[in-house]
C-alpha cells in the first residue's frame, strides 16, 4: 500500500467506528477520532514494512499512543475501548488476508506453465 492509501483507510476506518459509537449513543469526539486514525495507520504501517502483527505489537503500540496523546481528548474511555478493540481485532484480519493471498498464490501458480531454464 502506498502512504496516501494507509492515510485514506486509516481515516475511513476512524471515521466509521466513531460514527458506530455515536449510532449507540455514546460520544465520541474530533481528537479522539484523530487518535484512533493515528492508531490504525501505525497498524497498517508496521503490516505494510512486514512486521509481524501479533496481539503484543498491537497493545504495544495503543500504549505508545495513548499515553502520549490521551490529553487531547474528553471521550478517553470510549477511544480507549476503540483501539483496544480494534487491536485485538487486526491480527486475526491480517493473519486471514494473508491466507486468502496465498491461496490465492497458489491456485494461480498451479494453473501456469512450467517454465525451463
């Protein structure tokens, strides 16, 4: 993915789990819109520079961010919830896309020619 790419899916990605939050009547607000954002493109960053996303990396990174910007916003129990959320989420997403990929890798390979060197 390209950076303009992890920008406008991480801001999609924020912008529709705080509007979720707010379809269930609790609020939800800019700042920590923002902070969320910032959360799912370190996420999307460290998958597209290959690490290993795992839980840990996840928790890893909340904590970095959280610690650094909780400040900035009113609504820190229900950004808070996001992110966690959204954590323990991405790495069974990540783990099932990859899987598709190779499937995916692996039908293809198997229907092209055999090529001799």
């Amino acid at each position: 993915m390209t950076t303009k790419e992890i920008n406008e899916l991480a801001a999609w990605t924020a912008r529709e789990i705080r509007n979720t939050v707010l379809q269930e009547g609790r609020t939800f607000d800019a700042p920590g819109e923002d902070i969320l954002c910032e959360y799912v493109r370190s996420c999307l960053v460290s998958q597209n520079r290959g690490d290993k996303i795992s839980a840990e990396l996840c928790a890893k990174l909340a904590t970095e961010l959280f610690n650094r910007r909780q400040h900035e916003t009113q609504t820190q129990t229900e950004v808070m919830n996001a992110i966690v959320i959204f954590g323990a989420k991405f790495p069974a997403f990540v783990e099932e896309e990859q899987r598709a990929r190779d499937a995916e890798a692996a039908r293809i390979a198997a229907t092209l020619p055999a090529i001799k060197v």
